[in-house]
C-alpha cells in the first residue's frame, strides 16, 4: 500500500473522528456538572443495592458490558465509591472503568457547531484525497501483497518493530521516574492526582508533568494514541502504555518502566502497584507515546 493511499485512509479515520465527537459533544455538555462522571460500563458482573449507606443487596445484578448513565456518585464510611444508577440502585465503582466524563455546563452551542463544521470540512477534503488514491490502491495492495509474501516472520517482526519510533530516553526516564515515585498511594475511581488516581488517571497525570504531554482521560481514547507495539519484553520500551482487556475498549492501563515490570493503579485494596508481567496476566494491546 502506497504511502499517499495509508496517508489518506488516516487522515479519513481522523477526520471521522474528530466528526463525531463533535456532533456528540452537545450530550456531554448537557449533562452534568464540570467533573461528574456521565456513563461507565461495567466491566464484571456487579450486585445492585438500595443504597450506598447500610443499604440492602437486591437479588439483582448488571451484566458486564452495559453501559450506564450516572445519576450520582458517594462515596462510604470506609471510603468506598459507590454509583447510583438508577431509583434505589447502587453499586461499588470497582465494577466499573469511567467511559465518558461532562463537559462545563456553560460550553456554547455555537462553539460546538463550529467544531462539528470544521470537521465536516476536514471529511471532505480527506474523502477528496482518498478518492485520488483510491485509483493506485488495486495496484499498491497487490505489491504489497507480494513483498509480505517474500518476507520471513522475524523479517515481519523487525519491519513491524521499526515502524515504531525509538523514543527519547530522557523523556523515557522522566516518565519511569514519575511514575515509581506514584507507587504506594490510593486509587480512587474517577480520580486524577496528585494524591490518588485511577488507572487511566495516572497515565493521563505521569506524561503530563513528567515531559508535559497532554494525554487523553480514558482507557477507551488512550488506547489509539501513539503507535502499536508488540507486545513483548523484547519490543516493550520504557514508558509504553500497557492495556488489558478487548483491544478496542480495555478496561486497564498501567505504564511499562522497563525490565518486565510495570506501574498501575490497581484498585481500590493494592492502590498504585510496581507489579511484574505475568502470562497469566499479559497486555492485550501495548502503545508507544514518546
């Protein structure tokens, strides 16, 4: 595949993209206040109670998987999130990973149009782009093909590894750094730092006062930012993102620091963990930011 034809097709996706958080972006801003959550998933199968404070379990329970609006969140007497999610139904926030969390209140429609025009015009010209490569694309597929053909798996291995960039081992050290130095503080859902995070928080507040990159909020938009890697020991850098779960929308991210281990905002009852890769538990997905 040419690199006119790759250049298009992304530029397309992006657009998309950028297209339909914007159309979207309207919902959020309605929703609640600034730094509520909207919606979460449930990511196993979560008892329902009548309330968070000595309430009573239900012979109910939600399926992993569904998705939920927010009605409001407390949290215990022994520090326990709780989320309800419906009239007398509550359940512990370490059922669930966050999806979406609201815009301000007071975010203009008109802000919001402009954004969803601007991308509609950038979907068009990347449409036009592709439509021009599109007449090569029969042509670039079919050498494509062919040149994998002749290639051997560790020449695969090699041509896949060298498509991601090496990184800067400053930046690389900065962000191990930081993130060691979160080891031992608590993990609270929903939370950003300093003094407490979640898993996707974490990595959000790591690679911004470690080299002052500005990362997305969730697993489900940190999961396609940077370059895919393999995942295995010997590709794995330092400061790649980690990812457990469906490869589309994981549940879990920890950030590799080197030498088979990884940090992470585990849960409620481990907090921030220095843990090591295990078969048992291996990433579905690995990410390279720097």
């Amino acid at each position: 595949m040419s690199n006119k034809w790759k250049k298009a097709v992304s530029a397309l996706t992006l657009a998309a993209a950028a297209f339909s958080f914007a159309v979207a972006a309207p919902q959020e801003a309605s929703a609640q206040v600034k730094g509520h959550l909207s919606k979460v998933q449930v990511i196993k199968k979560a008892p329902v109670y009548t309330n968070y404070k000595k309430g009573k379990k239900t012979h109910k329970y939600l399926k992993k998987g569904s998705v939920k609006k927010v009605k409001a969140t407390a949290t215990d007497t022994k520090k326990k999130v709780w989320i309800k999610v419906g009239t007398k139904k509550w359940i512990a926030s370490k059922y669930t990973v966050v999806i979406t969390t609201t815009a301000h209140r007071k975010a203009k429609s008109s802000s919001i149009t402009k954004a969803a025009n601007q991308a509609a015009k950038a979907a068009n010209k990347a449409a036009q782009a592709a439509s021009q490569a599109a007449q090569s694309a029969s042509q670039a597929a079919q050498a494509a093909k062919q040149a994998t053909a002749a290639l051997t798996t560790n020449q695969v291995n090699q041509a896949a590894s060298s498509q991601a960039p090496a990184g800067s081992s400053w930046q690389q050290s900065r962000v191990v750094s930081l993130a060691k130095a979160q080891v031992g503080k608590a993990y609270v859902w929903g939370a950003t730092g300093p003094s407490s995070f979640d898993c996707s928080g974490l990595v959000q507040w790591v690679y911004k006062n470690a080299v002052g990159k500005t990362v997305s909020r969730t697993t489900y938009t940190q999961v396609y930012e940077g370059v895919n890697v393999t995942v295995s020991t010997s590709s794995l850098q330092p400061g790649d993102l980690l990812f457990w779960g469906n490869a589309a929308a994981p549940y879990h991210v920890a950030i590799y620091v080197g030498n088979g281990q990884y940090v992470s905002a585990a849960d409620e009852q481990q907090g921030v963990i220095l843990a090591t890769l295990s078969s048992y538990y291996w990433p579905t997905v690995a990410r390279r930011l720097l």
